[in-house]
C-alpha cells in the first residue's frame, strides 16, 4: 500500500496494471523495487496497493538509527580549549548532527565534543572526539554539521548505547529515518 504525501502527490494518477518504480529509507538502509499497481482507492483515505515484489534491491547507508533530539553541547578544535555552544539535533551511536552558528572548519577536520548524559540518576558529561562529515547552511544562517564518533572507549560506547536507547523508549513518537 502507499499513500500520497503532500497537495501534488494528489494529482499524480496511478493506473491500474502499470509496473512502478517504488523507493524508500528504513532509516538505515535505502531500498528499491517495482511492483504492479493492482487498485486505487479514494476512500476512505487515498491509497495504492501494489503487488508484492518478486525481489528488492537494498543498501545500508547508516551505521545506526538517527534520533531526533535537543541536547545543548560544547565543541571546540581537538585539544584545544575554546569551546562553542552547539545543539545535538539528532544522535544515534555513530555520530550526530549538530546547528552550529558558524562553519567549523573542513571536512575530515576532529573536534572535541561534550553533552550531559544522565545514567542512573547521575548527570555527567560525554566527551568524546568527532570528525566532520558534512556541513550546509541552514535558511537562518547556522550550520548543520555532521559528526561522525572517533575511536569511542568502550565506557562511551556503553554510555552511549544507553542514552540513544533511553531517548527512543522515552520519546518514541520522535523517532524519525
């Protein structure tokens, strides 16, 4: 089955019988497929069902599930004590995404960063090393700036393992590929 998304979806029109092209994101892996439309239906929402798939084609292109989350952070150059406040705008255990009110530096460049963690009642800090993977200017003139997570110890790993699944058990509803 597939439904429309957005007003322009609306006014594509399906024909029954017709093979299409169907693509997707699991959050962690992109996959594709064709399938023929088998019935449209207007009621009582707008959908297609589509025969199933002889076969689909997938690829994983994330180490792990992103959250959407709100975490306030310090970054500063690897080693070097100046740091800026970012936001953590989503996490997941191999890296995050951070808005940032300016550039950073270039791609591959490490940074050091820092959150509150709260693990058994006990609020303490995350520092960890990150490298830059990717950084775009949002429409308010910050940066979204991806990390990826650098030679984690296993304490952090644990940490943060615990924290990313304590966010989706708590939040569920944000949870989003």
């Amino acid at each position: 089955m597939l439904t429309p998304s957005g007003m322009d979806s609306l006014k594509t029109e399906i024909i029954i019988g017709e093979e299409y092209l169907i693509q997707g994101f699991t959050g962690q892996t992109d996959f594709s497929f064709t399938a023929l439309a088998l019935n449209v239906f207007k009621a009582p929402f707008a959908h297609v069902l589509f025969a199933y798939p002889t076969t689909a084609k997938a690829k994983q292109v994330r180490k792990s599930m992103r959250l959407i989350t709100a975490v306030p952070a310090t970054i500063s150059p690897c080693g070097q004590n100046s740091p800026l406040e970012v936001s953590i705008v989503d996490l997941s255990v191999a890296g995050a995404l951070i808005l940032s009110p300016r550039s950073l530096g270039v791609i591959g460049s490490l940074f050091d960063l820092a959150f509150p963690i709260k693990f058994d009642d006990v609020n303490s800090n995350l520092n960890t090393v990150t490298k830059l993977r990717h950084s775009n200017h949002t429409d308010n003139e910050e940066r979204k700036i991806g990390l990826s997570f650098e030679n984690l110890s296993r304490e952090h790993k644990l940490l943060l393992n615990y924290f990313v699944g304590r966010i989706s058990e708590e939040n569920s509803f944000i949870i989003e590929p």
